[in-house]
C-alpha cells in the first residue's frame, strides 16, 4: 500500500516497509525488562499461574531482543 493512496491506485512512491523505522525499544531494554520480569516471577508470595505468566512475558522480551538484534543487522547489511 502506497502511504496516501488507495491500494491500487497510482505509482508507489513510498512503501512502509522501507521507511527507517523510529527505535521505540532497543535489544539491551528487552533484556532489562526480561531480567525485572524474571525476578519478579521468583517472588515469593505469588501463585504458580503469575509466575508463569511473569517467565512467559521474561521469554517474550528476550525472543523481542533477538529479533530486535537481526533486524538491526540486516539493516546494516542492506545499507552496503
């Protein structure tokens, strides 16, 4: 889809997907997020079903950091 137009209609001019994305989080605050979510799933105090959901959501940012660090470098890669 061409940012302005109707799918479809006219030349593309801009394509979406290759627009430098703005960084709204980076691979090293993945990992950040990732360590406080996993102390917190350690907690003493708290149910089997929120320390899972807390380990799950640690797994979630540090599979985010990995595709954080490929984009990355296939961006670098692209730009030579």
């Amino acid at each position: 889809m061409v940012e302005g137009k109707p799918a479809g209609k006219g030349a593309p001019t801009t394509r979406v997907g290759n627009r430098e994305a703005e960084t709204l989080i980076n691979s090293a605050e993945c990992q950040e997020h990732a360590d406080h979510y996993k102390r917190l799933s350690g907690a003493g105090g708290i149910s089997q079903n929120r320390a899972a959901l807390l380990k799950n959501i640690a797994r979630t940012y540090v599979g985010l950091a990995g595709q954080l660090d490929r984009l990355a470098s296939l961006a670098r890669n692209e730009q030579r």
